[in-house]
C-alpha cells in the first residue's frame, strides 16, 4: 500500500509528529495565520487524513473537494464546532477530536480569568505600568472576594468539573446547568444542580463550559444579562458564539453586570478597535485555554493517534462523530 497523504493545516509540537513522518506522506501549513479556505481546498485534495483546527472551516464543500479517499478529520481541539459532523458521518469520514487531555489546562485558565477579574489584576498593572501608583489607598481598585462566593458553572462536563474542584478549594458555593439536566457528583464537592435563570440569579460568577451548537448559540443573551446580579462577573473560556457580544457589551456598558474575562470571543480574533476593548470591565485573552507546552503536546499525540487509527481502520481513542463508527456502509 502506498503511504496515505495527510495534511496538517499548522505547525504542531515536533514531538507528537514523529509517529506521523514514520507511516504518512505530511504536508504541513507552515504560516502563522490559517491557510484561506480557496487554499485549504486545494491542499486537501487526494489526502487520507486531515489534522484541522478550529480555525478552519471544515465544511461538505472541503470533504468533497478532498475526495472519496478522506477517512479521518482529526482536530487538533476539543470543540469541534467548525466541522460539519452530519456531512462527515454521510460520508463516512471519521472526526477525531481531543477531550481530557485538555481539561486541566483549560480549568485552569478559567480560574486564572475569574481571579483577574474578582481582583482586578490586570487594571492594576495597567495602573503601575501608567505610573498612576502614588500611595496606597484605602479605595484604590477595590474588587469582589472569591471565597465564599456563588459560582454558577453553565455545562458541567469535563472542563466545568474540573472548575469545580478548584472553586470548591476556594470556599465557593458551586451551582451548575446542565442543557439536558443530569446529576453530577464529583468526590468532595459540594454542587447543586439547578435551571439557567436560577444560576444567573444566584451566581457571583458565571463560567461557561458547554460546547457551541444550535442550542448554545447566545445562550447568553440580553435577558440572560437582565437576570445577572450587577456585580456578576462572566468568564467565558467556551466559545465566544454562546454569548451574544453586542448584549455583553451593553451589560457591561451599563453596569447591568460587573465585569467580563474572556478567552474566547465572537468575533475572534477580536479586532484591536473593538468596542468591548474600550471598557474598563473586560479582560481579554487569545483563546490560549490549553496553551501549555505539555497540554499543547498531549493535544498533538491524541490528534496523531486518533487520526493513524482511523487510517488503520481502527477505532480511534476520541470520536466526535461516533454514529459513523456503526454504519454498515461505512465499513
Ligand atoms: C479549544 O478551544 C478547544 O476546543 O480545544
Ligand atoms: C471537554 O473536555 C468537556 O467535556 O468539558
């Protein structure tokens, strides 16, 4: 058999490739920036396998420009919301993704949002670096404490368990939603399932960990904002679609709610002119949540092992489109 073709649309961590090089002919994009969509279906065409990213546009125009020999899409990321997974089951084309690698990475990062935020952290460096620091003020930068707040986390899978734990560390109360309501227990956390409105009454925090479909899509509304205590602080380290920014921006604007931490944004990237960026409310990050050197790595090999077993007709590990799996026609 000659060697099946794989294009990967980025530079990932040399580590994981290797297992790759070995078995595949690799084409790998090698610019900062995604290749254009007109690009990406060239490249694609004749390939086996396809490591994406959720900065490409995977849709069933690209599967059929690939051809009828595609067998995998693995991306390189949990949310797989940038793939049509319907079009790839029809056609048979397993999409691999990469959960838990990720999960404590990610929470992390949340946290680190939240604390930010609750103590303005990044207002007073912007306040030292301005040269503003000339005392020490009873009133200066007064924030909101963390222990002993209500967190409310809005999908408890993986990532918001993982948020879970970290909060309960911190004398928070946790609540979370769940879109289909089920009971999650986590060992030596205390956490009550409760509806959407009653989570965005409650919470001091809000924290987003649901992935971005049809359902989610400005889940976080302006009637959502309506409901939030005004000191509310939202963390979002999802995907931006779930909350609609123009609302965000007026709740922030207006004081309806306290203050923003963003790792993910709707657009994104978020243009430097933004209206978001002119308030004093907001922090914003570059959708770095698993951006360590090990999870970016971990990442990598799940992606390069999800993908050489769908190549190999085997069950990968991560299946985001597990229905194509049991297909009689797809065997
Ligand atoms: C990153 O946002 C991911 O989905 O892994
Ligand atoms: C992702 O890993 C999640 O299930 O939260």
């Amino acid at each position: 058999m000659s060697r099946p073709k794989v294009f990967i649309s980025r530079r990932i961590p040399a580590a994981s490739l290797k297992p790759l090089l070995q078995e595949c002919d690799v084409d790998v994009w090698e610019d900062e920036l995604p290749p254009p969509y007109e690009i990406l279906l060239e490249k694609v065409r004749g390939t086996d396998g396809i490591i994406s990213l959720l900065t490409d546009k995977i849709d069933a125009n690209l599967m059929d420009a690939a051809g009828k020999q595609l067998k995998v899409i693995s991306q390189y990321a949990v949310g797989v919301d940038n793939i049509d997974l319907e079009a790839a089951t029809q056609r048979c084309i397993v999409v691999g993704h990469t959960p838990g690698v990720l999960t404590e990475s990610t929470a992390d990062l949340a946290f680190g949002l939240l604390m930010a935020a609750a103590r303005r952290i990044v207002e007073g460096y912007e306040y030292v670096k301005a040269g503003r620091w000339r005392t020490w003020h009873p009133l200066l930068l007064l924030g909101v404490d963390v222990h002993g707040a209500t967190l409310g986390i809005v999908g408890m899978g993986r990532i918001g368990q993982a948020v879970a734990r970290r909060a309960s560390g911190f004398g928070m109360k946790v609540l979370y939603y769940n879109h289909r309501p089920k009971e999650v227990r986590i060992p030596g956390v205390e956490a009550e399932q409760v509806d959407l409105e009653t989570l965005l009454r409650r919470s001091d925090f809000v924290s987003i960990h649901t992935p971005l479909t049809e359902d989610t899509r400005h889940l976080i509304d302006r009637r959502a904002f309506e409901m939030m205590k005004p000191t509310a602080v939202l963390v979002n380290t999802a995907r931006g679609g779930i909350v609609d920014t123009e609302a965000l921006y007026e709740a922030l604007k207006s004081g309806r709610i306290g203050y923003a931490a963003l790792d993910v944004t709707d657009p994104e990237p978020l243009p430097p002119n933004h209206p978001l960026l002119s308030l004093p409310n907001v922090v914003v990050v570059p959708h770095i949540g698993s951006a360590s050197t090990t999870t970016r790595t971990r990442m990598g090999d799940l992606a390069v092992s999800n993908l050489l077993s769908a190549l190999k007709g085997k069950r990968p590990p991560h299946v985001a489109n597990p229905e194509v799996l049991d297909r009689p026609e797809c065997r």
